[in-house]
C-alpha cells in the first residue's frame, strides 16, 4: 500500500505544468527512461525527490513495444510514458508480468490528469507469468477509435533477473496465456514533452559582469558565479560531510553535541552529491553528521526548504552568509521519517522564502543516527519547480574556515584512482600514495574499502561458541544447598561488583539445543563460601538453534553486591548426558568497600573514593562543591575551594603549603593535623569570586547560584588540546576558539544544557597558524578565558 499511494503521488505531482498542452508525439513507438545506480532497490520515493525525474533521466532508449530488455541492469527504475490508440473501438483486459516491481497506469484520455493505476506487480513474475498475482490483470476497459489514451508503466529492479510487459487481449478468447499479446508499435504514439534544456555544465554566458564560470543548470537557467562575501565561502559544487562515529542515542542537543569530538574532530568523511547524505545508507549505527557550507539561488524568487531524515536532522540556514545568523530560518526532524514523507511536521518545512540570485547563504545539517534506517535530505520548490526535489551540488559551495581534522593514518578516498594507502595526513588532508610501474594507469590501483565489521546481539551456533557440563560425578557444587546438582558454573569477578539486569543465550549449537539449561538456581556470594539465593528456580527457553537468536532477558540481581555468581541446572531441554548455554552477560558496576580508593573519570576532581552504595565519587576542590568533606588522609593539592563549607579531619604534610577557602565555615575536625614545618592557611572568602578574576573574567559577572565552574585547557597532545569545564546549574553555555584578537574562529558549543557535571570537548590545532589563541567559556552571563600558544 505505501508503494502505491507514493507512486499516485508522483503521478499527481508532475501532472500540473502540462495539462494544457498536448504531448502527443510520432506513432510507431515509445522511449524508455532509465535513472541508474541505486544502492538498493528503488521505488517511488526515491524517484520523488531526484531534480532529474522525470524529464531528464540518465538513459534514455527508444522501444518499439511494451516490453523491456530482459537482463538489462541491476538497482535502476524506468519509466515509459506514451499513448495508446486503436483503430477500431473494443473492449479491453491489461495485464503486466515484471521483475521486480512493475505498475501499469492508463488514462480515461489523452490527459495525464486523468491517470488510473489498471494493474500491477509488488514482487516479481517470470517472463510470461500472467496470473501470479490477482492484481496483475485489469478489469474490463473500453477504448475508442482513434482516441490517444495517455499511459505510464513504471519499473522498479533490485538485483538479479529483470524485465516488464505489458500485454492485452479482447474478452471473447479463453483466459489462457497463449492469447495475451504484448502491446506493439502499431497502437503507440511517443510522449513529446520531456525537458529541452540544455545540459547541465553547458557553458553561458548569463549577460553579467560580475559574474565567471558561467554555465547551465539543466533547468535553462544560465548561472555564473558571484564575487564571494567570505574567504569561509570555498569551492562550488563541494558537499562534506562530517561523521562522529559511536555515540548511542537518537538526540542531536543531548547525544551528538554534548560527545566530546563534535563538532571538530570527527572519525570519517565523504563528498556528497548534494545538500544530502550518506552515500551507503544501511551500512552504519550510532554515529551522527555535521554538514557545513552555502547554498546560492540562480534566480531571485521565492523558495521553500523542507528536511527528511532518520533518525533526529536539524537544519539551520542563515539569512546571508554569516555563520552567526544560522537560526534565522530552522526546520527540524524530532523523529524518523522516510524520505518522501514531506508532510509529517510543520516545522520540517521553511519558507517560502524571498532570495536573490548573487548572494550566499550558509547553511548546516546536524543529524543523529541510532539504528537501522539512516539518512538527511534537504529539498526545496522553487520558481521553476513546484514538487520537492532535493537539492543537488551544482547550487552550493564548500564552508573553508573549518578547522576540522580527523586523526592521522585514518583511511579515506583521496578522489585520485591512480594513489593507494590513502589515509588523513598531520595537515587534516586526505592523501594517497601515487602508483608507479607500467601498470599505473590500471584503475586497481584505487584504495580498496571493506565495510566494517559490525556487532549484534545475535550468537552463533558452533560448540566453540557454547559451554557444556557432561556426564556424572563431577566436582562437587561450592554451594552445599545444591550438592545434588552436578551441572554448574561459577563467575569468579576478582573483585566485587554490584549486579544488576542480565541476558542470556542458551545451548545453540543446531541440533544440540536439547543440552540447553532448563531450570536454574542462580547464588551470589561475597567469599565464595557462603551464598545467597537469588529468587526461586528459573525457566530457560530452549534456543532455536539458528544464528537470528538474539537471548532472552536473564534473571534481574537487583543491585546485590557480590564478588562470585553460580549458576546451578536442575534439567534440561532433554540430553541425557549434558548441559550446558551459550552465554550470559550481566550489567555490573566495580564495588569495592567504602572508601576504597577509586577513580571516578572526572578530571576535575580528587581523592576519588567509593562511598556505600558503591558509587565512585571524588572531591571537586576548584569551588564547584557547597561542602568539602575531607577524611583522614594525607593532602597532596595546595588549595581546596568551597562555596560554603570545608570540613576536614586530614593531615598537612610537611612538604607541601594547604589553604582552605570557604564562603561561610571551615571546620577541622578531631584528627586534623599539621605536620613539623607544614604551612596551612584558612579563609572565609567567596571562591567563585575569586575563581573569576584567576581567569579573566570580561563580561558581567551573573548570579553565583547560576555560574558554571572553571575552565581548564590541558596540555596539547598531538595536535589536539582537551577543553574541560563543569556545570553547576542548567544554564545557556556558549564554548569559543577565538584568535589573540577576539575574532571568533570557531563556536564549539551554543546551546542550553540541563545535565549537570563535567564536559570535555577535543581542539584540534593542526589547521591553526602559528599564535595565541584563547578559549572563551560564557555560562549564563559569567565569562572565563584561557589562552594557549600554537607554536
């Protein structure tokens, strides 16, 4: 059904512009339409959106019947379009075979408006296969003398064999496949409307002055090239598109911009054949886009912009060329949608819009892919077009001013068949090594890509991949309360973990699922001598034996903490001799007593320790705390920094000078100790305060409550710096790189972030000439600067 209403839609679409104009061409024949190279099997959707459908396809062969080459090509659509005419007046039945999806339409007229779909393959027939399907064959339709009936037959192929007929034959003869006839030449007429444009690339001469490069757009539009606003403004006709690879989750605000590469330093990149991407939708999960660059009109008039995507797509477009105007127009993508799927939110769609032939407008895709379908595409209407196409790369230009760089040695493309190896460079460049011999001019010599080897939650069905318990009188169960099961396994963590949720796969191996672990005790215990029951006796289905087994939802430990998990079989699945599962995975977190020492991966914080309920948690002594509460330990920092309260029971070592500042108390407590030549030093004073003018602080200073914590840069590593800041309260942060004169290079960061703690964001340097530059940090309306040197 989706097929169908999206192709009625298509057939609506460009039915308007020509109604009035008779497209009756020479008898004797029709031509054949092709658009080509699909990565999958196309429909109609696919076909909507490209500018080229259907008055300029990418192959076009003239037939005499209507029926294709068998054979012709994989992963394509056509379309033959034409009229039907009959000498003498009778009573007809259509029919269609095809391979793969074929649709036949025919008109009550010579009107295109009038088009009915008549008959149809969803699927695929053999050749001459007339009755597969019901829908193949049409009902009973009149057709008059000498009147032109407009038709369409529709063809869509994947792989493998291909072809599409179609045939007829009058009521009065037997229903058999003998008597039905293919439709010939002597009863077509050519359909002669399609586009007359010149080429796209033609050179013009489009009568400006100011203009170079003049050339075709292939909707008769002569283009030229205007005098850039910008040096950011860079080469026409380049899409890049950036990705950050593994980051789970389907939010642009929360998953991609808060990950600490985007939006510089991302994993991969490629050149796009326009303002959409990726070039192999399906072949990668958990990653997100960034796309920069401008978007130029070739005549003034208005324009809408509408967005698809999956999953979540942003779409900022300025309202000139500066980036900093960017969300002067929005069109936004909450949720996956297909690509055709125009309608499905008000705010997908911009416009319409007054824009001028001569300016650039800088545009920006942000999209969030999690699993399965992925893809951004931006479409727009313009004066010459009044259906949704999407927009290709002759109209846009490449953003220059990034300072992006993907890691050294990372493979790419460099465009250049004749290079191998090539790989990103410690220029951010992609580069290939040139190919030598007398062969070099042998197209093999191009970097070969693999696709990447992906990971599912499905197991496999080899014994090697399977644990099994066999025979009897094996070693006794280290739980006494289960000494009369022989068949057991036992999980010895080294340390202890807090246990929560689990999944499981039993016996797998095909044909062996019998050996499966049927019912289950699972024991935890702390010192693998005394165990505890968790819950009753389990019930584990049997596994199929086939490799889509993904498992099943294990038994839920409930945050029991424990170093040792034993699991016990009670039976099986039937096999008298073992038994046995594939495996078992369970979510835990480290545990290890209160106060052990541990490490809680926040950079801004010290003397990291467990606390009761198994939580790492340091001490932020940089004034992000209200209180500081320090055990009896020995202090290795200078200065410890509260809001409010210190409160400490540590020892001052002799080789190092402490102070303690604090906004109300400081309070040390029983065991607080100064060591023979040690230096402390205690203050009621206001950190934040304080915290500001360390940094330099430029702008108003706001609300202590509201403020953020400190900015700290780290030292730069392999061309890359490490920005770290804390977040004390939701608030608007805004991160800058700007150059020792306050221009703005870069924003990092823009948006209102309501998750508390600690950030990271990556800088890389490698783009940037030797300077100072300065790291601006604005949260709310307090604002800290740090500056480093490029050297």
């Amino acid at each position: 059904m989706k097929r169908t209403l999206l192709s009625l839609f298509l057939l609506v679409g460009f039915a308007h512009s020509l109604s009035a104009q008779s497209c009756v061409g020479e008898s004797g024949y029709v031509n054949w339409s092709l658009w080509m190279n699909f990565s999958s099997q196309p429909d109609s959707a696919d076909l909507s959106v490209m500018e080229n459908y259907p008055e300029y396809p990418d192959q076009q062969n003239i037939l005499g019947s209507l029926q294709t080459p068998a054979n012709f090509n994989n992963y394509y659509a056509s379309l033959i379009r034409g009229y039907i005419s009959v000498p003498v007046t009778a009573t007809y039945y259509f029919n269609v075979v095809g391979d793969d999806d074929t649709f036949f339409y025919l008109s009550s007229n010579e009107s295109r408006n009038n088009l009915i779909e008549r008959a149809r393959v969803t699927g695929y027939t053999s050749s001459g296969q007339h009755n597969k399907y019901p829908e193949q064959t049409s009902g009973l339709i009149t057709l008059n003398a000498g009147q032109n009936y407009y038709f369409e037959l529709h063809h869509y192929e994947g792989g493998g064999s291909d072809h599409a007929t179609v045939y007829w034959r009058i009521p009065d003869t037997p229903d058999i496949d003998t008597v039905w006839q293919v439709i010939d030449y002597n009863y077509l007429k050519a359909y002669s409307c399609d586009g007359s444009c010149p080429p796209r690339g033609t050179l013009c001469d489009d009568g400006n002055a100011q203009t170079t490069n003049d050339r075709q757009d292939g909707f008769c539009n002569c283009v030229g090239e205007y005098p850039k606003p910008s040096s950011c403004v860079g080469e026409s006709g380049k899409v890049e598109a950036y990705y950050f690879d593994n980051i789970e989750g389907n939010y642009v605000e929360y998953d991609l911009v808060n990950s600490p590469n985007f939006p510089l330093v991302p994993d991969r990149a490629e050149t796009l054949a326009g303002a959409y991407g990726p070039l192999q939708p399906y072949t990668r999960d958990q990653y997100g886009s960034l796309v920069q660059g401008y978007l130029t009109v070739p005549v003034t008039g208005q324009y809408s912009f509408n967005i698809t995507g999956d999953n979540q797509t942003f779409f900022y477009l300025s309202s000139d060329h500066n980036i900093a105007n960017k969300q002067s127009h929005q069109a936004l993508v909450f949720y996956g949608i297909s690509e055709a799927d125009h309608a499905n939110s008000s705010f997908q769609t911009i416009g319409p819009l007054t824009m001028e032939a001569g300016k650039y407008y800088y545009y920006e895709f942000r999209h969030k892919e999690n699993g399965w379908r992925d893809f951004f595409s931006l479409h727009w209407k313009t004066p010459w077009q009044q259906n949704w196409k999407r927009i290709p790369k002759f109209y846009l230009f490449d953003y220059d001013c990034e300072i992006s760089c993907i890691t050294q040695g990372t493979p790419c493309d460099d465009g250049n068949i004749y290079t191998n190896n090539d790989q990103y460079d410690a220029n951010c460049n992609c580069v290939g090594t040139p190919c030598s011999g007398p062969d070099c001019d042998d197209t093999l010599a191009k970097y070969s890509f693999y696709d990447p080897a992906g990971t599912t939650g499905n197991n496999i069905t080899t014994t090697e991949n399977s644990w099994e318990s066999c025979g009897t009188g094996l070693g006794s169960n280290p739980n006494l309360a289960r000494a009369g099961n022989s068949h057991w396994i036992m999980y010895d963590f080294d340390k202890k973990y807090k246990f929560q949720g689990s999944r499981v796969w039993n016996y797998n191996v095909t044909g062996e699922t019998d050996k499966g672990f049927r019912q289950v005790y699972v024991d935890y215990s702390v010192d693998g001598v005394n165990w505890t029951a968790l819950g009753g006796v389990y019930n584990w289905p049997q596994a199929p034996g086939n490799v889509d087994y993904g498992g099943f939802i294990g038994p839920n430990f409930n945050d029991v903490k424990a170093r040792y998990i034993l699991l016990s079989s009670v039976n099986n699945h039937g096999d008298p001799l073992c038994s046995g599962f594939s495996d078992i995975s369970i979510d835990a977190i480290h545990c290890d007593d209160k106060d052990t020492p541990c490490d809680d991966n926040d950079p801004l914080t010290s003397y990291d320790k467990f606390d009761a309920d198994c939580n790492c948690k340091g001490v932020d002594i940089r004034c992000a705390s209200d209180t500081i509460h320090l055990a009896r330990e020995t202090l290795a920092d200078p200065e410890f920094k509260a809001k409010m309260h210190i409160q400490a029971q540590a020892l001052v070592p002799s080789t190092e000078n402490i102070s303690f500042t604090a906004g109300n108390s400081i309070v040390l407590l029983p065991g607080f100790e100064v060591s023979n030549q040690g230096v402390f030093k205690a203050e009621i004073a206001n950190c934040l305060q304080e915290a500001f003018v360390e940094n330099q602080l430029t702008g108003k200073k706001g609300d202590e409550k509201t403020s953020g914590g400190i900015l700290s840069s780290s030292e730069e590593v392999s061309q890359r710096k490490e920005v770290i800041f804390r977040l004390n309260e939701p608030g608007h942060v805004q991160l800058t790189l700007k150059d020792n004169s306050g221009n703005t290079i870069v924003i990092i960061l823009d948006e209102e972030l309501e998750v508390l703690g600690t950030y990271t964001k990556y800088l890389p340097t490698n783009r940037l000439p030797k300077g100072t530059y300065k790291v601006e940090l604005k949260i709310n309306t307090n604002l800290l600067q740090e500056s480093f040197e490029v050297p």
